[in-house]
C-alpha cells in the first residue's frame, strides 16, 4: 500500500461548481500536510499547507481528519485556470523531514 | 533570484550512457533532493542532502549518485543508464525546517534508449 494515496481521476467539473477530492496517508506519525499543484509539463508548486484546525485560502479549503487519516481539498467557483494535478504531500517529522507525495488528481475545469 | 535552475531540459541517452544532471539554487537553501516523476507513480524521492558534504538515500537510489560539495549545487549522476531510468526528474530546495517553501526546478526530462 502506497504512504499516500489519490484518486488519480480526471475529474471533469464545469465552470462554477465545486469540486473536493480526498488524500489518504498510512503512516500514523505524519505530522505535516500539504497540498501542490502541477500544471502539465510544469513542476509542482505549493498551494497551501494543511493545518489540524483547518486552512481556507479564497476558494481554496484543506482540511485534516487525522482520526481517519485523509485530507481534503475543496475548491469553491472553480475556474478554467485550476485546471491542473493536484498532489498531496505529507511528512513524518522524524529528523529527516521527507516529503511524501501522493500520484496526483488530475482536475480539467469544462467551461 | 533565479530560484532553482536545472539542465539540461531534456536529454536522451543510449543505454548504458553515464551523465550528471545539475541542479542549483541561489537561495542558500541548506536542504536540497532529487525527484523523478513517473506517471502513475508520483514523485519519487531517489536522493537528499541537509547540507553541503552530507547526503542520503531516498525511496530509489539505485543507479544514482549525488554529491553536495556547495551549499549551491546538488548534481546527479546517472551511473550506466537504463530504459527504467527514463523520467521527469526533479531537483527541489529549501531551508531546514520550513516545510512550506519548497521549491522545485522546472525539470529535466530524460529519455532512455
């Protein structure tokens, strides 16, 4: 079983609506969340860090539920430009500080 | 600040064909890694460094070397490329500590033939 697990989609959603996709983890210790976005042939760039209490940025919502282990991603009034994969990272603090990233959502904005 | 620089863009090498990707950063960023992105894998950490003269082994070393002599630079070596070695690779920074600022290059794709 992969450390962090997506749906890798596509999601195929019309202008406006809202979208939200999970991100599961395995190991229990992960103590940090973050979500990356990646356009096509582009490298992955920070979108938001995930907190216990939550993390809205716009129309960007993360949130974590460490008792089922996941977080999730909600976007509100999607716009063509959030066309893009979505990867989830997490981290178990333990010294090294190593990124865990998930295989990504594909999420295509339909006007 | 040019921010994390990698060449080439894109490379293709016979199968057993050595290498060096290169990676640098103008940040003065103590941690540096190399990714590779596969489809349906994800990215995939193959090495690390938390500093100059320190390195260590990610999720898939084999077949890959590092060195970190500069804070600045962090190259990759392909040892005897393979057809499994194709890939997007990625070199990333950032400071000890601040998971947040992550910084990626744009990539290098690399084929193998």
């Amino acid at each position: 079983r992969k450390e962090v697990e997506q749906d890798p989609g596509p999601f195929n959603v019309p202008e406006g609506a809202t979208v939200a996709f999970n991100c599961t983890y395995s190991n229990s210790a992960s103590q940090s969340f973050f979500w990356y976005r990646q356009d096509c042939r582009k490298e992955p760039k920070l979108l938001m860090s995930v907190y216990s209490s939550g993390n809205e940025d716009g129309r960007f919502t993360a949130q974590l539920n460490r008792a089922s282990q996941y977080i999730s991603l909600l976007i509100r009034d999607s716009k063509l430009s959030d066309s893009a994969t979505y990867l989830c990272v997490a981290i178990a603090n333990f010294g090294n500080e190593k990124l865990t990233f998930g295989t990504g959502t594909r999420l295509t904005i339909i006007p | 600040n040019a921010g994390v620089t990698q060449t080439p863009k894109f490379q293709v090498l016979k199968t057993g064909q050595s290498m060096t990707l290169q990676c640098a950063q103008d940040m003065n960023h103590e941690y540096m890694s190399w990714y590779r992105q596969d489809p349906g894998m994800g990215l995939r950490l193959i090495h690390y460094s938390v500093g100059a003269g320190i390195t260590d082994q990610g999720e898939v070393p084999n077949g890959y070397n590092v060195s970190r002599s500069t804070t600045e630079d962090f190259p990759l070596r392909l040892l005897s490329a393979a057809p499994s070695q194709t890939s997007v690779y990625f070199c990333a920074s950032r400071r000890a500590g601040v998971l947040e600022e992550q910084y990626f290059g744009p990539g290098t794709r690399l084929t193998v033939t």
